[in-house]
C-alpha cells in the first residue's frame, strides 16, 4: 500500500540521518548524511532499512539532528551548548537498541517543554556505547528539564551528565 504525501503526518521539523563511518579518514570526511525525514511514515521507512546500533562496527555512528544542523561541535548551534549523555556497560546491545529508539521517537516527537533547544541526537558505538542528546545552549534550567525527562521517560537506571561542549567536567548530573 503507497501512502501519498498528503496523508502522510508531518513532524514538527525536518531531520538529517547522519552516519560517522571509517575512523582512518579525517573525522569530517567521514560524516555522511544519508537522508532527511519529515513524516512519521518516512521515519519508520527508514529504521526498518537501517542497522540497529548494536549492529554496527565498533568506532561507527548514527546521528540524527534537526535538518541544516551538523553533529558537530563546530556547527554555529551546537557551539554553546552541551550534551546530555547516557553511558552502557559493555555488552548491553538490547539495551542500546531499544534506548536508541525510544530517545529518537522523544525527539522527532518533539516530548520536550524546551524542545527548541534540542539539535540532535548521537548513538557512539565504542568500548563502551554511548548515547548523547545535543543541545543548543546550557541553560540550566531548560537543560535540566530535558535531563530528567529523558531519565523517566527512558528509565534510565544510571545518573546522566550534562556536558557543555568544549568540557569534559560534567556540569549537571540526574
């Protein structure tokens, strides 16, 4: 069944699906931006033709931001703000996978109070996975706001830390 654009639902705005492919190369060549979405539709397209986090290579990651926002620290909305970052212990895949989801849906959802200062959303297959959800600023309040949401709605077991961009200090913690 091919559903036409008019009966297709609109997200609130438009993302990017970003993938950071091959660690040997310079980190900006290798941030590729596979595709945009901007219906609920076209988002489910995409996950069912996608890898699972838990599938890809260790060093590879998935990002997905609000459309004409790099996952970089350099692009113009993400130089003042932080990231909220949610860490896994080695071998939780399942538990990666499904965190993955549920934080995508929260954001092209658009869940959040303050989910103007949302850019993105990062999954960092590594020794230990990890996923960030970026923002445009550090303001405590709003920031603080995100953090909890994301802990209850997530269940997140752990404490997760905020960390303004250019630091490694964690600024916050829920």
């Amino acid at each position: 069944m091919i559903i036409s654009s008019e009966q297709k639902h609109p997200l609130e705005n438009e993302w990017s699906f970003w993938m950071y492919t091959n660690k040997e190369k310079e980190w900006t060549a290798n941030l590729v931006e596979l595709t945009t979405f901007k219906t609920v539709e076209d988002y489910w397209c995409l996950y069912h033709h996608m890898k699972l986090p838990s599938e890809l290579n260790t060093g590879q990651d998935y990002a997905i931001f609000k459309k004409g926002i790099k996952p970089m620290w350099e692009d113009e909305s993400n130089q003042k703000g932080g990231r909220w970052q949610i860490l896994f212990d080695d071998l939780q895949y399942h538990v990666l996978d499904a965190i993955w989801l549920d934080t995508v849906l929260l954001l092209i959802g658009e869940n959040f109070k303050n989910a103007d200062i949302i850019c993105g959303v990062v999954v960092n297959v590594r020794q230990k996975n990890k996923i960030s959800i970026w923002t445009n600023s550090f303001n405590s309040s709003a920031a603080l706001e995100i953090g909890r949401k994301l802990k209850t709605q997530l269940r997140v077991p752990n404490k997760i830390h905020y960390y303004k961009h250019n630091t490694s200090k964690s600024m916050y913690n829920v």
